[in-house]
C-alpha cells in the first residue's frame, strides 16, 4: 500500500495578503507539503486573493469568490494584510476589513493564541530567563464581538468639530461561548482560567465577570481568576508563567498578545487559530495565522521570521484536521531548528548566524 492510499486527501484555501505574508505563508505551506509526504496526506492547495492586494486587483478587500473558497474547504490559511500604501485615514476601503468580514462571515468568534517559549530563544526576550521558565499559556481572544465589530462605529462632521464613535457592546451569549471555550481548554490543561475585563469601569467588564462566575458553576474542577485588563498586562510581564488560559474581549486579547509575544523573543513566533467552535469530534473551521503583522520595512527582502506561520499550520492540522501526531511533527522540527541554533534576524543574539525566511522554512520542513 503506498502512501496516498494511506493518507487522506485535504483541500486547503491559502490567502497570503500583502507584506511579508506571501514570504512567511510559503514556508508554512512546504512544512504542510512535508507532512503530506512523511505521514501519506495529500493537500489540495487553493489560493486566493485578500487585503490590499484583493484592493488592487478587485477594488474590495474580501472579494465574494474568496469567501466561497473559504467555505468550501477543510480549513485556511491566512498570511497578513496592511500597509502604508493602503493606510490613507479617508480611504473608504482598508485591506484590514478583508480579515475582520473574513471571520465574521465565517463566524470565528474563538482566536486561541497559544504563547510558548523556546528555551533555545529565551535570551531573545528583553524578559529575564528565570521569569520564562515554564512559560505555557493561551490566550483565547474574543474575536467577532465587541469594541471591533458593535454599532454604532463612525466618524462624522459637526459645526463643532469632528467626532467619532465605536461601541463595546456583547450579548450574553456571545460572552458566554468564548468563556466556555476557555474553561474546556483550561479543562485540558494546568485547570487555571484568568478571565480578563475592566470591571471597575466598563459595564461589558461587569457582565463578562458576572457570567464567568456563572460558567464556572459547570466547571467546578477549573480556578477561575478575574483580572483588571490593566493588572493582566502587568502580570503577563512580572509573572508570565503563573498563566494557563486566559479569556479576553476582542481588543484586550488583540493587545495583550503583542505583549506576550516579547515573552516568546519576537512577534515572529506566535500562531493562532480562528474558530467556529471547539473541534468536539476533532475537526472545526478554522483560519490559522501568525498573530504577526505585514512589516512592511521588510517586505519581499526574504528575511522575515516564518515561524509564527509555519506553527499556525500545525495548529490547522491539530484542530480542523484532527492530525495531532501531524501537528507535533511540525512543532517538533521548529523546535529541533532552534535548538540548532538556525536564528531568523529578529531572534538572532549578537554575533549569531542569520538565515532567511526560506532556509528557515526549509530546515523546518527538512526534520518534519
Ligand atoms: C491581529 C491583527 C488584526 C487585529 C488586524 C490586522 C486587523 O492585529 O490579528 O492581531 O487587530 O485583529
Ligand atoms: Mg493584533
């Protein structure tokens, strides 16, 4: 029996968006073409337009035959979008709108963001070593809720001035499936969940607190911690390891991942995954994406960390696919590189070797 015949045949949609996306997206498809060979898979790769380039192309950053790609596959694979040449504060159209729509429509209202740190990197974090070790946490970001998405949200003219308005607006319900979804990771887990808000100010703050003391009735084997957005962005710098899971709105999450990427040595590393829903039976729709930006300044110079999006393809292989073996693979051969001492620019001390995104991409994929 040959491989093929072994392996099941997956189709996925591949949007890279603009900036270093295409660069680091690349990589993470050859650790998926590396999988594919090693364990008998075959993956049907789509690509598809989104972000500014979607802007050029088609005038819209989330052109209709991408969401039906989108829908019909087994799961997607998303670079970033942005730049300066779409950033006009009066532009009607922005390649962000692309993403935002993109989970909305797909509803993709849980964001896991698994923050881990790899010894071989640890003195890349301005963090002291002795507080990393046993740095093991996820964030798990409100994602299609909140101050991003509620209305009223716009800007408008007065006779006195200009003005403008978003809205942090949730139902309970949308409050309480993400606490869920934090509670049964934490479940899996060190059963520590830290819901975050800003209950001393904000009226969402006290309902988020309220339910996830509610929650926590069905979940009696979980800690459940509250903490003020303020103190948690504190706490993940003084004591980062005392965090398991963390529930976030939309934006706290938003911010509060940037801040535990230095934990990890660069905004190069982390991953996430966007989905519909806890994969019950070990599948989901999910969007996977490094939780990175487009950085611009090096764009297309093949020096951007891949990190970020070849670990968000063994998060796409964990939860839409149901391959863990697969998804360790991946995360293994990153962490196997590293601990050879193969350094992207953002992650290399002084003195140390450099090598580019596509040799990065490439070793990885090598040890799969
Ligand atoms: C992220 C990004 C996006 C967000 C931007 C590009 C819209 O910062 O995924 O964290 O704010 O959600
Ligand atoms: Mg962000």
């Amino acid at each position: 029996m040959d491989n093929k015949e072994r392996g099941l045949n997956y189709s996925i949609t591949v949007l890279p968006g603009d900036g270093i996306g295409p660069d680091v997206t690349a990589e993470a498809v050859r650790s998926l073409e590396a999988v594919g060979r090693s364990f008998g898979h075959s993956f049907d790769l789509s690509h598809g337009l989104v972000g500014g380039i979607a802007i050029d192309q088609l005038g819209t950053p989330l052109p209709q035959e991408t969401v039906a790609m989108c829908e019909s596959t087994d799961a997607i694979l998303f670079g970033a979008v942005g730049g300066p040449k779409w950033d006009d504060p009066g532009a009607t159209v922005r390649p962000e709108d692309g993403i935002l729509a993109l989970r909305k429509s797909l509803g993709l209202f849980a964001n896991l963001r698994p923050v881990r740190v790899f010894p071989a990197v640890m003195d890349s974090s301005p963090v002291k070593r002795q507080l990393l070790e046993g740095v093991d946490m996820i964030v798990v970001r409100e994602l299609t809720g909140g101050l991003y998405f509620a209305r009223p949200k716009r800007r408008w003219q007065t006779s006195r001035g200009r003005r403008g308005v978003d809205t942090l607006r949730y139902t309970e319900q949308e409050i309480e499936r993400i606490l869920r979804v934090g509670f049964e990771l934490a479940r899996g887990r060190r059963r520590r969940l830290t819901s975050v808000d800003k209950a001393n100010v904000l009226e969402t703050g006290r309902l988020w607190r309220e339910l996830a003391v509610e929650v926590s009735r069905d979940y009696s084997d979980v800690e459940l911690e509250h903490i003020l957005v303020d103190n948690a962005a504190m706490q993940l710098i003084r004591n980062p390891a005392h965090f398991d899971v963390v529930v976030a709105e939309n934006m706290f999450g938003d911010i509060l991942t940037d801040e535990a990427a230095v934990l990890s040595g660069s905004m190069g590393m982390l991953p996430s995954a966007s989905l519909s829903g806890l994969p019950e039976t070990g599948r989901a729709i999910g969007l996977y994406e490094p939780i990175h930006g487009t950085a611009p300044d090096i764009a297309g110079k093949g020096i951007a960390n891949p990190i970020g999006a070849i670990l968000s393809a063994a998060l796409l292989l964990r939860y839409s696919l149901g391959l863990e073996d697969e998804a360790n693979a991946i995360e293994r051969s990153v962490e196997g590189a590293l601990a050879e001492g193969y350094r992207t620019g953002d992650i290399a001390g002084q003195g140390e070797d450099v090598v580019g995104t596509a040799e990065m991409g490439a070793v990885i994929a090598g040890r799969v």
